[in-house]
C-alpha cells in the first residue's frame, strides 16, 4: 500500500484531524497487513466536503470547527431524537439519572413551551429538568439551553417533538435568536425496542430454511427467469419437508426497460421491486384479454419457455422485454372496481415515494444513465421542471405504478403460501447496501445522500487494492435531518409481506468506507454512522412487521459490533468454512446462538464445487490468484480436511472408506445442526448438486457470468422446481437436515 503513511498525525493536519473526528470521520484504518494506516489529508479534506464542511484551507477548518461547537446551539431542537423504549440510549438527546433529556435552544430568558404529539395523535407534555448550563453567545444572540425529559411510558413508534416560543409560529425552521419572534420547531421523536424479539421463538425450536437466488430458481411456468409464483412454489414444496423459510436475494427494481443490471446488489432503487420476476399468468386481467391480444400472451410465454431449457446463461434482457409487452397489454384491459380501487388504495399508501419512483421509470425509459437531467438541481423532484414532466407522462407513471402494484400483490400471495405450508417465517428478504450511482435512488434521495463519494471497501487480504462499489453513501446528518423518514420508508416496503430480512454489509449501519470521486479505492475514509438510531428504526419496523432481522456481520469488524447486535435481537451471520479457532475449524457447539449457520454463501462456490476445489481452478484462469496456483490448492485442500476430519470424528462420515460428494455435503450440513444457532440455512444449489458459483468476487459481466447462472445439477442440466418433489438428492439433504435439527 502506497497511498497512505504509517506515521504519527503530521503537527500541521492536527487541526484536520480534530474537525474530521468532530464529525465522525475516521483518520486511521486497518490495512490488509493488520497494520495501521493514515488516512491521507486529501481524502479528508474531500470526504469532510461531501458532508458539507469545508476544510481545503487553514481558514476553512478553523471555521468549520467554530462551526462544529455552535451547530448543536443553533437548532432549536436536535434534527432527530431515537431513543429506546425504556432506555437512556438515544440520538439527539442526553441521559441523566435514567431519563432521556432532550436540549432545547432558545434566546436567552425567553420562555418556551414543548410537547410530543404521538403517532396517534395524544399530546403529551414532557417535563422540563433543571441541568444547570451557561448560556452562549451564538452569531450575536445569547442563547439558552434548556433539558426536557421524554416521558417513559412512551409507546414504541414515530412521534412528533414540538417546541416553541413567544406568542406566535414561526416558519418552523427559523433559528434560535431574532427578538421576541414567535419561533416554532418539529423534529421526529423515535421511540424503538430496546430489544427485537421476533427471533426469541427460535431459541426454544432452531429452524432452518432453504437459501436461493430466485431468478435462477425456474419452473416449467417461467419465462426464463424464476418469478414469485416459483417463490410460492419453493416454499411450498420446502416447507412441506420442514423448512420454515426461504431466503431470497435483494428483490429490489433494476432499469424499468432493457438492457437490465444483472446483479441484484446494484439495483435502481431498494424500496421498490423488480416487476421482471412477475408472473404473467398471476394477473387477473389476463382473463379479459382478447383473442390476439390472448394470443400474442401464449406466443410470449412460449418464447420464453424455451430459455428455461438454457442451463449455462440466463436471458434476462429477453425475459424483461417479453414480459413488459404482455404487461403493457395487461394494463389497457379494463379492471373491476374492486381491483381498481385496491389499486388506488396501494397507490395512497405507498405515497410521494411511489410518485417520484415511477416518475423516475417513465423518465428513465427515454433518458440514458449519464443524462445530465439527472444531476441538474432544477431537475429534481418537487422542482417546477419535474412537476411539469409529471403531467405530460401521467399515463407512464401510472403504468409504473401499477407494476408496483403488481409485485405487491404477488409478494403476498407468496408468503401466504409459505405460511400455509407451515413455514414459521417464510419469505425472508436481502437488502443490499445501497443502489447505483445512476439508480431511482440516487435522483430522488439526493437530498438525502453524500454527493461526490461512494461507498467500497478498503484494501483487505482478498482485495489489496480495496473495492469501490459506486453507490452514493447516506449522509449522517441529513437523513436525520429528514426524521429518518427514507430508511423507514425502505424498510417498511421490503418487510411489507416477509417473515424476515437479511441486512447485507449490517456493518455499514455503523461505519462505512467512503471514496470520494477521482480517487483509488484505497484513498477513502470511513465514516460514522448513528447505529443506536439506524439499528433502532430497524428493530422497531422489523417489530411491527413482526419480522427476524439477519445481519450479514462477516469481514472486518470491531468485536463489540457482534455483541450489540445481539443485546438488540439481531441475528448475526455464520459461515462454515470461515468459522475457525485458533487455526482449527470452530466446534459446532461454540457457534453463536444468534445466528443464521449455513455452510456456504454465494459469493462461494456450491458446496459441490468448493469440495473439487473448482474456485482455485477458476480464479487462476481468471487470474485472480495473487500467488502460485499449488500454494493455492495446497491451503485449500489443507482446510477442507480439517472440516472433513471433523464430520468423521463425529461419525457423520464413513471411517473405513472415502464418502462421495453427496455424503459429503451431508455430513457438513449435519455437522452445522449440531450448533446451537437459531436457524441453519441451506443452499438450493448444495441440494441439487450444483457446482458453478453465483458470483465471482473480481470479474465483471465480460469476464464471467456473474449473477447469470441458471439452477442445474453436477451435471450441468438444469433443474426446474417442478422435478424438486422427485428428486432423490434433494429429498435426502433436506430429510437429513430436518432429523438433525
């Protein structure tokens, strides 16, 4: 590593170091060699001006440090407060003698009068505590700071504070100061768990689930790319055998026309889903088509049906278009007054998020990526530019909005299905990280969002030249600035109809590495996050949805992190192969309780392909390999004895002969129900014998297929859900799971 020094703070970037951890930018990071690394002053002066604070010159970081101490004493009220329910742990606010304070700024003497308007409507009148503080001279005014405490009996939920001053209201916005003014201010009171107790059930009865990609889980009835009726299918059959969930990747839109992303972790929006995996057939109005128009639907369907026999690359781009044709016709046939008002009722609900997203599809479907309109401030939503746009793209929008519509719908049916298999979870949906510097999200949620950065990862062991995953960060300040109010409205959609959620990289709701444009991945800062609000609002929707949280927690961390993910019902992430102590493979029984265990994950081969070694033979061909290729295999196969030993000690594997990949793969799953973690997860591909890997950390699309690959067997036939219920192999993993458990 060459961009950064291993020295102590030079004497000159004291001061920039002082404003950077002032606003929770990290100076320093762990490199790849575990050694420690400075965060060199430019990348810090460019990560401090994404958040707003100005800091390029010596003038300019005294300033913005002045700024810093005053900023709290200039607002009325706190941008946001999070507390718990019950606790003195809070955003925003204090604690003092176990209550939570929340500082009111006003000028100094005058008097000010707070309450807290509850979801429901009850005003409550929060009582003022005496916490002796001296007034301050904030931009020529001395001003007060005066505590008042949130009520304890508060209900878990999203409140309103409101404060205010003189004999009149003001803006709502104005600031502390000005005379005897009437000055009125509002900020979003959040009252969350202190702990998420939708995963206590399954301390008392572990489960375990199935864990697939669904675009490349296909039926017989797919157009080529697996849809939420095989979803419904999945769990159907899966849960007759046991299972209680299905966990799926990121569901999120990608572009609303071809050519379309291929990965779902780089999607358009991630509060919004992806109309390609509709099934056609699902839609009622299919019934009232008319002949030719009937008839070009089965002349689409059965184009499409012909890519489910491709065993080597999906078609999606194929898949979309054809499905969009049919859905175009779908959307001209009229609708019942019953389906039209649920229609409009989804639409109310889903509010000016929905508005500015199908705005966004219909805009998009004309406009490249690298439009400038999506950059142009005058452009934004809510703009006049924008307002006008809406009304001459009003059929477009609602065409976009009732795919939406669409997907909800058949995402309900889809864990109703699960539940009435028996599945005590059902659909547990992924949330990725972020969406794509071009995406739906970017547009709408600027305001929102850190401008000029995106978020990777840095150098590591596996990529000594860090990652950079183009994906504009959330902005600390300014999303609680908006009450919080986009990560909840996110949350909400994708809990909606689910029994659960993976949270991608749920260390980024801590921390997050940022590289600013025109840098390497390697010259980038992490920045702070709240996590007791960001956590909080999590557990809290999660709670109402009545929903189990998994957090993917792998990579680097600090160990703390796991701790308090845990005292907040969070359930951590356990992967077989990289579970280890002190060099050995980790014993199931000292697994986390609190945690989803399962041998492999798709950024690994299927188990079949790991057990061959297949990914070493692939990396060297891709040249990934930063070493020998024997040297390679050597530690590889080393460590898959160990595991494999381990089962044998165990009598999970024959001891008098060598046990074949099937039986391997068997025992490695009983090996995994030994442990006391909450839920076991197993890969479709590892019960179908699938050897290819989703997704090769390193390549792009030109270089291998990745997020592309269709379900097959170790034989490279593709396999289709309709054969799952005869198919001896998968039977016998998941018989064998469901007597271990």
């Amino acid at each position: 590593m060459t961009v950064t020094q291993k020295t102590a703070d030079p004497t000159s970037n004291a001061k920039l170091h002082q404003l950077a951890q002032a606003h929770g930018v990290g100076t320093k990071f762990t490199g790849w060699d575990g050694l420690p690394y400075d965060v060199d002053p430019e990348t810090l002066v460019k990560v401090l001006g994404a958040l707003g604070v100005p800091a390029g010159t010596g003038e300019q970081v005294e300033g913005s440090l002045a700024d810093a101490e005053l900023g709290p004493w200039r607002r009325m009220l706190p941008p946001a407060v999070v507390v718990k329910d019950g606790s003195t742990n809070n955003d925003g606010g204090a604690s003092d003698g176990g209550e939570t304070l929340v500082p009111v700024h006003v000028p100094h003497g005058a008097e000010v009068r707070v309450r807290i308007v509850t979801e429901d409507g009850v005003v409550l009148l929060p009582e003022q505590r005496t916490v002796p503080t001296e007034p301050r001279m904030v931009d020529g005014a001395l001003t007060d700071r005066i505590m008042f405490a949130v009520p304890s009996e508060l209900p878990l939920g999203w409140h309103t504070l409101v404060a205010e001053t003189g004999g009149g209201i003001g803006s709502g916005t104005d600031p502390v100061g000005g005379g005897t003014k009437g000055v009125r201010a509002e900020a979003s009171l959040v009252v969350t768990p202190a702990r998420l107790t939708t995963a206590d059930p399954l301390e008392q009865r572990p489960g375990w689930g199935l864990a697939t990609q669904l675009y490349s889980s296909r039926s017989t009835r797919s157009w080529g790319i697996g849809d939420f009726e095989d979803l419904a299918d999945l769990a159907a059959i899966s849960g007759d055998r046991g299972a209680d969930y299905v966990l799926v990747n990121p569901l999120h839109a990608a572009e609303p026309a071809p050519p379309v992303q291929p990965s779902p972790y780089s999607p358009s929006t991630r509060r919004f889903f992806n109309p390609l995996y509709l099934r056609i057939e699902a839609v009622p109005e299919l019934a009232y088509l008319g002949a030719d128009q009937r008839a070009r639907v089965d002349a689409l369907a059965a184009e499409c049906r012909r890519l489910n026999e491709q065993a080597d690359r999906l078609d999606r781009d194929a898949a979309y278009a054809a499905k969009l044709e049919a859905l175009e016709l779908l959307y001209r046939a009229k609708r019942s007054p019953a389906r039209q008002r649920a229609f409009e009722n989804f639409c109310t609900e889903a509010g000016q998020g929905l508005e500015d997203f199908a705005l966004w599809c219909a805009l998009r479907e004309d406009l490249p990526a690298d439009h400038p309109l999506w950059h142009d401030p005058a452009a934004a939503p809510g703009t006049a530019v924008m307002d006008a746009r809406r009304r001459e793209l009003a059929g477009r929008i609602d065409f976009h909005r009732w795919l939406q519509w669409l997907c909800d719908e058949q995402l309900e049916s889809a864990q109703r299905a699960a539940k009435l298999a028996g599945m005590r979870l059902g659909v547990v949906h992924d949330l990725a990280v972020g969406a794509d510097l071009s995406s739906a999200d970017a547009w709408m949620l600027r305001d929102a969002l850190a401008p000029g950065v995106s978020v990777g990862a840095p150098p590591d062991m596996y990529n000594q030249l860090g990652q950079d995953w183009s994906q504009p960060p959330w902005h600390p300040r300014r999303l609680a600035e908006a009450g919080y109010a986009p990560f909840r409205d996110m949350l909400r959609t994708v809990l909606r109809h689910a029994g659960g959620v993976r949270v991608d990289h749920i260390l980024g709701l801590f921390r997050l590495w940022w590289v600013p444009a025109g840098n390497g991945p390697a010259r980038g800062a992490y920045v702070q996050y709240d996590h007791e609000a960001l956590i909080g609002i999590l557990a809290l929707e999660a709670q109402r949805a009545g929903a189990v949280v998994i957090g993917e927690d792998l990579g680097t961390f600090e160990p703390w992190v796991r701790d308090y993910l845990a005292e907040r019902g969070i359930l951590g992430t356990s992967i077989l192969w990289f579970e280890n102590d002190g060099g050995a493979p980790l014993p199931p029984e000292k697994y986390r309780v609190h945690c989803l265990a399962s041998v492999n994950t798709h950024d690994l081969p299927p188990t079949a392909g790991f057990l061959a070694g297949d990914h070493v033979v692939l990396r060297e061909s891709l040249g990934l390999l930063e070493r020998p290729v024997a040297e390679e295999r050597a530690e590889h196969d080393a460590s898959l004895a160990s595991f494999l030993e381990l089962a044998r000690s165990r009598g999970l594997l024959p001891a008098d002969r060598p046990a074949d990949e099937e039986e391997q793969i068997e025992a490695l799953h009983r090996l995994l129900a030994q442990s006391p973690s909450v839920l076991l997860g197993v890969a479709l591909v590892d019960a179908v014998g699938e050897r290819r890997v989703q997704n090769q950390p390193g390549t792009t699309a030109q270089v291998y297929p990745n997020w592309q690959v269709p379900l097959a067997d170790s034989a490279g036939k593709a396999v289709l859900l309709d054969e799952l219920e005869g198919n001896a192999r998968f039977n016998r993993l998941l018989a064998a799971v469901e007597e271990s458990m």
